[in-house]
C-alpha cells in the first residue's frame, strides 16, 4: 500500500492511499477459502461448495472487510510513524470511495481528510502567579463538623412540632385551581427533610407544624430535581415536566434527630476506642480531618487553576473547520450546522485546555509508566479485599488478579488519569512554590465550582 501526505493548511493535511491488488488479494483468498469450508448449500457436500459460487455469495462483502482492515491498519500505523498528533478521527472524503469499482477490483484509491494539534509552548515558572489555595479551618467550621457527627450518630424520635431540622411524614394531595382536592389527582404518600428544602417560604411555611396539619405548596419548591419529585408523587420522570398544580401536604408524622452529647462515647465512636480522650483534643482532631479532607480539593483546584493561567498566556490554534465537519459526521444524532456553530466555542475551549495540559505532561515526563500501572493494579486489587475484610492475596494470585483489572480498557483509564494528576500535582507544587491563600470555606466552594 501506498500513502502519500499532502498537506492543505496549516494544521490540515488530507493522505493519499493506493492498494493493489497484490495488497489485499492474499486476505481475500484467505477467507474465500475459509467461508468454503463452513459453507453448506443444497446440492453439494460440507466444504466442497464451488469457489465460484462462493465469490457470487459472499466475496465483494470478504473484498470490502479486507480492504477496509487494511486501510485501518496502515492509516494508524503511518500516523503512529510519522508521530502526527491527530484531532478526532480521519475523515474519509466520499468522493474518492464512490470513484473506486468494487465488482472488477484492481487499483484503489482513498483520500483521508486529517485535523492535527497544534504545537503548543508552554514554560513553567514561578512566575505564572497562582497562588495554593488553603480552607480557613476555623471554629464555626469545626463546631458545625461536630454538630453533623452528633446528629449522624444519633437517634430519630417523634415530636409534637416542627422545627428548622426535621424531617416530616404526610400525604401530598393534588389540589384544582380553587383549592379542593382534584377529584382523580396524585396522591402518593412523601417525606421531606425540612433542611434541604432550598425555598426559605415554602420551608418556614412547615415550620411550627404538627401532626394533622396541612399546608399547601407548590411540589417544585420541595424537591431536589425532577428525579426527587417523581419519586415523592409516585409518577414516572417524564409526567413531572407536565405537573403544575398546587399540593396540599398533610402531616401525619414529625420525627428529629436526637443528637448525641460531645463525650467519651462520641470520641470513641469517631476515632476510636480512647484516641481522644477530651474535648479540646476531639475538636483539634477534628480540625485536622477537615484540612487533610480540603487538601485534595486545593490539589484539584490548584491544578485547575494554573492549566487556566497557562492556556490564558498559550495562543492555541484548531482546525476549526476539520473539527466542525468531523463532530457534524461522527455524532450518533444528526446535527445541523447551526446547533454546530452554537455549541463549537465551549467544544473548542475545553479541546484547547485539554490540549495545554497534555503539553505539560508530555514535557516533564508525567505520564504513567508500566511500572506504575502495575503497582497501581495491585494495590487496587489489595484494597477491595481489605474493604470487605478479606486476607489481601500475594504472590502469584495477585499479580493475576491485577493483570486482569489491566485488561479493563476503562479500568486502566482511570488508573492512568489518577496516576498522572497525583504526579501533575506534585509537579506544579515542587516546581512552583506557590504561596498559600487561605480563604473561608464559602470562597473555597466558589473556587470549585469556577477556579
């Protein structure tokens, strides 16, 4: 087979392929001869079918499988070759397929459109002025970690009348525009817990309730999602989207969450049998959990922030429009360019980001190597037995037991990706010193969600 690069832009370039019959006539034959053997018609025995029948059944379908193996094979190998960093897939251009005859085979020829990364400059230095964010782990935050504890191990009991907190049992009822009860509506028995309902009006209007009571509310504010709601009224998901009647919410049970007293008994039900031994080291302990638990969260968002600051300062070119014909033609649902056009800048910023990060890692030498997926397997392996409290297996079994989970394709992504963002994260700090800003607990949350 034959390739030929030609290149048509600055980051385009379409290859040239030309197969000859002495290409891929001897996998043809192959699996002539092998459909001859399994093949049974009437009239003549197991295997001895004539060839020339089956060429008529089955060969230009072998011809066009055999072609199209050969044409995959040797597209990736000439691109794993000549190192070219493609972006999606190579686009076949139709034209040069329709021109090829499939019923008198001899030469063929195809043309592959390719979209390629750019190069992207990327320096690293502790000039690019991001600083480490840290969580001001203060006292409010400690008490309310505590106040959490006390009610996780605590106790439900019954109560006379609703507060902030608690949680309440009823019946939600489907009411008409004037306030009766729809004759035939929903009703479906529901419990909601007052303190993540996100609508302070509809929350305060079940405060001060008791059993008996009825209060009524629009079932949207009381619910998380669409999801949730369906659950509480007992209807499918899609009948949600149509309900815009108001509901009425009879009480029938009010139950709270007992805390537990900060003593002994909780020091040894969080950290274990006299760990802790007093209040003050309790909360200091507690104050420790909190910072090794935002810890990897500053990792996160360190590493988030300064991929930002250096796509900022990077100027990163695409094929813009290779990659707009390469998502119209690959999308499992048809799109029209208009729907492309629209969503193509958030595709192409994300593409962008992504592209900067690969840079770093292929620069200093982060990706995850054999050794590290292997170690990675194993102790992936150990854990899930110690999880359960099984004796962890050594020796042979475990390396068997780890090769398998490297046979997950998915399975070894995701080991890949936690591999290369613990050594990312050790990179950036080593590398960058930054400077520590810590900042509450609600600028933190900000930060997740836009740093």
């Amino acid at each position: 087979m034959n390739i030929e690069r030609e290149e048509t832009g600055t980051l385009t370039a379409t290859l040239k392929l030309k197969l000859l019959p002495e290409d891929y006539a001897p996998g043809v034959e192959k699996a002539l001869k092998e459909q001859r053997k399994s093949a049974v018609l009437p009239g003549f025995r197991p295997g001895q079918v004539p060839m020339s029948i089956i060429k008529k059944k089955v060969g230009r379908a072998i011809l066009v499988n055999e072609v199209d193996r050969l044409i995959d094979a040797n597209l990736k190998d000439y691109i794993q070759t000549n190192a070219i960093k493609v972006l999606g897939q190579p686009l076949p251009k139709k034209e040069e397929i329709a021109a090829n005859n499939w019923d008198e085979p001899g030469e063929f020829t195809f043309a592959y459109e390719l979209g390629m990364a750019p190069a992207v400059e990327i320096e690293l230095n502790d000039k690019i002025g991001v600083a480490y964010p840290v969580v001001d782990v203060n006292d409010e935050l400690v008490q309310k970690e505590i106040d959490d504890m006390q009610r996780r191990f605590g106790s439900v009991e019954d109560a006379e009348v609703s507060e902030e907190n608690d949680l309440l049992l009823g019946d939600m009822i489907e009411l008409n525009a004037d306030g009766t009860i729809k004759e035939g509506g929903l009703m479906n028995s529901a419990t909601m817990s007052l303190e993540f309902i996100k609508d302070d009006t509809t929350r305060r209007s079940l405060v001060g309730k008791s059993k008996g009571n009825e209060v009524v509310l629009d079932p949207h504010k009381v619910s998380r999602d669409h999801e949730d709601l369906a659950r509480m009224l007992g209807v499918e998901h899609e009948q949600v989207h149509a309900i815009t009647s108001q509901f009425m919410f009879r009480i029938a049970e009010v139950k709270r969450m007992a805390r537990v007293p900060v003593d002994q008994a909780l020091f040894d039900r969080v950290y274990g049998k006299d760990a802790v031994t007093d209040e003050a080291s309790f909360r200091e302990k507690v104050r420790e959990g909190l910072g090794n638990m935002f810890k990897r969260d500053s990792d996160r968002i360190y590493q988030r922030m300064v991929m930002k600051k250096l796509y900022e300062k990077s100027q990163v070119d695409l094929p813009d429009s290779f990659l707009k014909r390469w998502i119209q033609e690959t999308s499992k649902e048809p799109l029209t360019l208009e729907k492309i056009e629209a969503d193509y800048g958030n595709y192409a910023d994300g593409l962008k980001r992504q592209l900067v990060q690969d840079t770093v890692i292929e620069k200093y030498g982060l990706e995850a190597k054999g050794e590290e997926m292997d170690a990675f397997a194993e102790r992936y392996v150990t854990d899930q037995f110690l999880q359960y409290g099984m004796p962890e297996p050594d020796g042979e079994q475990l390396q068997q037991m780890a090769a398998r989970v490297l046979g997950d394709r998915e399975q070894v992504m995701r080991m890949r990706n936690s591999i290369v963002e613990q050594k990312l994260n050790t990179h950036l700090k080593a590398l960058l010193s930054p400077k520590e800003n810590k900042v509450s607990f609600d600028a933190f949350v900000t930060l997740a969600k836009n740093g």
